[in-house]
C-alpha cells in the first residue's frame, strides 16, 4: 500500500474517543485533523510490520496553528490505526 486509504483512528467507538479526546478538548476539527495526519503519512506508508523495536511511528503535525504529536501503528494488512495524539 503505498497511499494513506488504510488509515484508521480506533476501530471502535472507544478507541475513536482515546483517539481524539485531546484535539476535541482543544476545539480542533476532527476532519481537519485526520486530514494533517494522512498527509504526513503518506511518504512513509507501508509501515514496517512489526514496528523497528515494536514502537510505532510518531509524527508530528500542526492543525490551526497547534503542534499535535500522533503514535501511528502498523497493523495487519497495510492498515495503519492512529491511537494516539496530543496537543500542546
């Protein structure tokens, strides 16, 4: 997979809350959010499965002028899940 169509952020509806709950404290835009991590992604897609030393990518992004930092995971398939991003 060599495009970011395969990005998920939770593939459930807690995982999707886990995901999101510091960019919705901070009022962002989730569209506009998802929207800055698949474009950071994409020169780095397909993940490596596993991850180098298990660890997931981390990328950093700015969204309406805040800097969040994203843990992107590898999973089966070429699907990459987005668990994790945090504000300032």
């Amino acid at each position: 997979m060599n495009n970011a169509t395969g990005v998920v952020f939770g593939r459930n509806p807690n995982q999707t809350h886990h995901t999101f709950r510091y960019t919705d404290a901070l009022g962002l835009d989730r569209s506009n959010v998802m929207d800055a991590i698949r474009r950071d992604l994409q020169p780095h897609l397909p993940l490596p499965v596993p991850p180098p030393n298990d660890a997931p990518f981390i990328g950093t992004v700015t969204v309406d002028g805040m800097e969040l930092r994203y843990h992107a995971y590898p999973m089966e398939e070429g699907l990459v899940n987005v668990g994790r991003i945090t504000g300032p």
